[in-house]
C-alpha cells in the first residue's frame, strides 16, 4: 500500500468531510502539522469538532481554521493566545469541551489502544465530572472518561519511512504519537522521507502501523510562539 502523496491537498483528498471529529498534533505552535492545517483550510471543510491541547494563534496553525470558521467545536485543554477563539466562544458561536490535559492525552491514548473508557481522580467535584458517572476505588471517587477516537487524525513528524514509521524531534514529539494512534485514518507530515529499512529499529519512535498517509514538507515555517529578548 503506497503512503507517500504528492502534496498535503493530495494526503486529505477524499478523507475529509463537513462534520467530522478531528485531531490535530501539537502543543502550541510545536510540533503542528503547518501543511495539512492550510490544506484542510483551503480545502473548506467545515462544522468540524476538533481535539487538540490548544487552537494555535490568531493567523497561524489552528487559528486559520477559526478565521474561516471552519471549526463548529473545539476540545482542548488550553485556549490562550487566540483572540479570535476568544471572540467566538465568548460570542456564543463556538463550542469548548474543556479537558485536564492530561486526560485529554489519555482519551486519545485509550482510543488508540481500542479502551473505550477509563476512571481518573482529576476533575471529581469540579464542572469536569458534571453529568458523568462517578465511581469510588478504595476509598477515592474517580470520574468515568471516554476515549476518543477521531474520524481523521492530522500529525506532525520529523522523519518517516516510506511505511510510515515515524521518528520525532524532542518536545515536537508532544501530543502527536496519542493523536497519531487514536486516528480511524491518520495522515503525517514530515521533514524527511527515507526509504525502508533506513531507521534504525530502536529509533522508532512510532510504527507505520498507525499511519496510512505521509506527505513531504520539508522546510515548514516552526514559528516562535513568544519571543523574549533582553531590551
């Protein structure tokens, strides 16, 4: 089966459509999939709920498909620098499942291990656990989360095999490999593309199994989220 496409619009072509549930990798502006966020952008597809820790900054990453309104719903678990997102939500026109960030890294870390739920301590008696089944284990109350499991998933790598079998570059690691497994299609961007058999078995990070589409994108603009220099 042939992963490699030839561009991002090729990689989404045919696997995305309004309304789906979407993941998208990255922790703030580390470690995003830059290419497939303006493919899906151009590509218009709207009403979409999409998970991700964060919704990028106004003009860039994620932030572009709230500019266009292309994002019904977001579940995240940090929405600061985006004054666009902030418009929205506080205007009423977009949904916000607010998540602990790391029970949104373990909703999509279960999705991907087919767990369709799991009990965690974090959120009991806050907003977190209204409306969701509590149950208590020696002694402690614990609130029941669902996995997620995403139509498509978009993910950002530093280098694949033309398998699929992805290697990431320190903190651009981040949330991508949770998103990557918990996607029903999965489709990377990646810096380098090597032939099989060129990583080392022991330096994979991630194994194809888990991708099913790859695009180049070799020099992606990584843009400093906040700059700080002496005066």
């Amino acid at each position: 089966m042939k992963k490699v496409y030839p561009s991002a619009k090729a990689a989404l072509d045919g696997i995305v459509h309004d309304g789906q549930l979407m993941a998208v990798g990255g922790f703030g502006l580390c470690g995003i999939p830059e290419a497939l966020i303006a493919a899906l952008r151009d590509a218009g597809t709207k009403n979409l709920t999409v998970i991700s820790n964060n919704a990028g900054v106004d003009g860039f990453g994620l932030g572009q498909l709230l500019e266009t309104r292309q994002i019904r719903k977001m579940i995240s678990s940090y929405v600061g620098e985006n004054k666009e997102f902030e418009r929205q939500y506080l205007a009423g026109e977009l949904e916000l499942e607010f998540t602990p960030q790391g029970t949104l890294a373990e909703k999509l870390r279960a999705g991907g291990a087919g767990i369709p739920a799991f009990f965690t301590r974090t959120g009991v008696g806050t907003l977190v656990a209204e409306g969701k089944e509590l149950r208590v284990f020696d002694g402690h109350t614990y609130v029941m989360e669902h996995s997620l499991v995403p139509d498509v998933s978009l993910v950002k790598a530093w280098k694949a095999d033309v398998s699929g079998n992805l290697v990431f570059r320190r903190t651009a690691r981040n949330f991508n490999p949770a998103v990557a497994m918990a996607g029903r299609t999965t489709v990377v961007e990646v810096e380098e593309i090597l032939p099989l058999g060129a990583l080392d078995p022991d330096a994979i990070h991630l194994p194809g199994i888990y991708v099913h589409r790859i695009v180049l994108n070799a020099a992606p603009e990584k843009r400093i989220e906040k700059r700080t220099v002496r005066a």
